[in-house]
C-alpha cells in the first residue's frame, strides 16, 4: 500500500503483537541457534499444533491499554491510560511484567492519587525506570497521530506513566518515530531512514534531563544518537555476525539496548540473510533475526515487528502465523479504527 495506507496500519499492530507472541518462547535464553527458531516458526504453519495459541505478555497487554484509551478519548489523556494500565495489571498480573514496573502498576490504581506521573518518578531510588517497557507500547503513537511533533510529545508522555528516566521514555520516542517513518515509506531508502532519526533524536536528546540522566548512568552524552551511529556503521559492514550485534547494541531489557537493535533488525533483514529460509519474506525475516539474538526477544521482535509491519503492510504477515497468536485478530480491528482517527488528525488526510 501506499504511504499510510490500512494495510501499513493492519501491519504494523499485527506485526507486534505477533513478535510478542513469537518472542515470548525465547525471551532471557542465550545462544539460540538460528535452527531453533526456524523449528519454532514452523509449527506455526503446522495444522496439528499441539501447543495451542501462543499467548502474549505485558508488551501487547500494555500496548492494547495506549490503543484503547487513544480510541476511547480520541486523544492523549494520561489519567484514562493510568487506569487502564492499573486495571489491566490487577486483572491479568501473570502476563510476565518488569520486577519493578509492577509497583508503578500498583500505585496508579490508587483513588487517592492525583499527579499520576509520581509512582513512575518515585522507580529506583527517584532515578526512574530505563527499561523497555515504555518503548515496547509505543507504536500506537505513531498510528493514532500523524504530526511529528504529536507522535514525540504523546509517546514521551506515554512513557512517563511507568518510565521516567530519560533513557526510558526517549527509547519510546525513538520507537515510535521509526513506526511513523516506515508507515510513510521511508525504509525505501535506508540510509534517510536512519539518518532521519539520528536528526530527531539529536532534538531529543539535548533537553537538560536527558543530558543528566545519561551522565547519571555513565552513557555518553546523546546515548540514542550514539547507538544509531553505531547501526549506521553495521549497515555498511558486508557481514555481521550475531555475537557482533549483541556486542555493539545489545539484546537486554534496558531500552537503549533494545530499540535500536530491533530498529538494525529490520534494515538487516530488507534484503534475503543467508541461513534463513528463501521463502521467508521481509517481515518473518526480520521476525526470525530478532528470536535468534537472544535476551529481551519478546520485545525486541515486538518493536521490530511493528516497524516492519509498517513497511511491509499485513499481506507480508502468513495468515497461519497470525492464527497462532492470541490478539493478532482483535489487532486488526485496532488498526481500522486507529486508521479512521489518523485520518482525522491535522496532517493524515
Ligand atoms: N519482565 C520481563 N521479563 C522477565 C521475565 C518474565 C517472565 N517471562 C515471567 O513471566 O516471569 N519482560 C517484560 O519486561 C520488560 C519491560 O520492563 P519494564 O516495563 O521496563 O519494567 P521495569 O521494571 O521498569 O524495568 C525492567 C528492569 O530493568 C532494570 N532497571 C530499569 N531501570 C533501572 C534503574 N534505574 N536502575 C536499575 N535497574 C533498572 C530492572 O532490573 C527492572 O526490573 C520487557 O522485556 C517485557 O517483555
Ligand atoms: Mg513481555
Ligand atoms: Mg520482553
């Protein structure tokens, strides 16, 4: 489809709750053999599966809660996505939440709270939270708002509900830039793409709280802009190894060692990788490089999964690998309706 068209919309929600679905059998394994994950991805398509649907985790749990309360509000509205957060922990605890981000959870149920960004502010000693866990719902930013300056704004605020360290919320930013960027067609010319990013990310990241949380945890100053550098420089390499992504850009919990791997995941995998299957398109390859890099795989795949789906559109997803995921149905139904408010925004019609 053309830039921002249903079938973007439909591929980008499908394509992360998928990667949540897909990642979750490999998420804190090291050295998954990229047989593994084929035998993994083959049992989709297998019409006996024992193993029933693959259920997803707080990753598609937490992004349904930014995609329903977008839809129910027709606009950002932190105390409505507080709620729904806080109900949708208390009524499913088990979907594999962060250690910490629980306690965030906990306290916005709270009837007494007014400032509902102070449990997120109050995470690991007053430092905030640096985890993925704002990134990782990100992408609705990008499908509910097709102006820039909304998409920075609402995912940064977004984020802050749980995520307060800079490093946190400033992976949700750049999550979300990267879905609007694929969403417009701009993976065409990877090189733009990034560069693109790096630019944004420039703006973002010298705001005077960023600049201190960076120093606070050791990261050089502009720690995205480094990182992106860095996916810039792997790009250009005729070969790279595995050992050599997790190496250079990480494959943890930490959002600064996950967002751009998941974004370097997808430039990878525009073109055929060896050691994955011909008939693999773009977005399963991308989804199969994600599960082979080990660690955060769940949301590494999910990221990467809704970026590509953006780009790719739902015709790149096999309809038997969206059969096997618990949400990939209810994710289409989100994208029709975030595709009518998109169009609606100031710039998406
Ligand atoms: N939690 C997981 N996976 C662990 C295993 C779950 C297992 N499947 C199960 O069911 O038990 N996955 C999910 O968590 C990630 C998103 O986490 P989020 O929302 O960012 O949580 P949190 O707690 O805020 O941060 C995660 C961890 O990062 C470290 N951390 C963060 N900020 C820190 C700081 N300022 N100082 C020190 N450490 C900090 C902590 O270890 C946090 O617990 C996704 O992978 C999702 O899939
Ligand atoms: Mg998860
Ligand atoms: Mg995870």
């Amino acid at each position: 489809g053309g830039p921002a068209s249903l079938a973007r919309f439909r591929g980008a929600l499908v394509g992360a709750v998928l990667g949540d679905c897909v990642g979750g059998e490999f998420e804190g394994a090291e050295d998954v053999p990229m047989e593994r994950v084929l035998q993994h991805l083959n049992g989709l398509e297998q019409d006996d599966r024992g193993d029933g649907i693959l259920q997803y985790s707080d990753d598609t749990a937490m992004t349904r809660c930014v995609v329903q309360s977008l839809l129910t509000r027709g606009a950002f509205d932190q105390h409505d996505l507080a709620h729904r957060f806080a109900e949708e922990y208390r009524h499913a605890p088990g979907r594999g939440y962060g250690s910490g981000v629980i306690q965030v959870l906990r306290r916005l149920s709270s009837p007494r709270l007014t400032d509902v960004y102070q449990p997120a502010r109050a995470q690991f000693g007053g430092r905030g939270s640096f985890g993925n866990g704002g990134a990782m719902r990100a992408a609705p930013f990008a499908l509910a708002f097709s102006d820039p300056a909304d998409i920075k704004r609402y995912s940064r605020l977004g984020a802050m509900l749980t995520h307060s360290c800079a490093l946190g919320y400033n992976g949700a930013v750049l999550q979300a830039l990267a879905v609007h960027l694929a969403l417009q067609g701009a993976l065409a010319v990877p090189q733009a793409f990034i560069n693109s990013l790096i630019s944004e990310m420039e703006d973002a990241e010298a705001e005077d709280h960023a600049r201190s949380d960076a120093r606070a945890l050791n990261e050089p100053e502009f720690p995205y802009c480094t990182r992106l550098h860095k996916v810039k420089e792997l790009m250009e390499k005729s070969t790279v190894s595995i050992e050599e992504v997790i190496s250079e850009l990480g494959n943890g919990i930490a959002a600064l060692h996950s967002v751009p791997t998941a974004i370097f995941c997808v430039l990878h995998c525009l073109e055929p990788q060896g050691g994955l299957p011909d008939a693999y398109g773009g977005l399963q390859r991308t989804l199969a490089y994600c599960l082979a890099l080990g660690g955060d795989t769940d949301t590494i795949a999910c990221m990467a999964g809704a970026i590509a789906g953006a780009h790719y559109g739902i015709e790149a997803i096999p309809p038997a690998w969206q059969r096997c995921c618990e949400g990939a149905e209810e994710a289409e139904v989100w994208a029709e309706h975030l595709h009518q408010l998109y169009q609606r925004s100031p710039r998406g019609g």
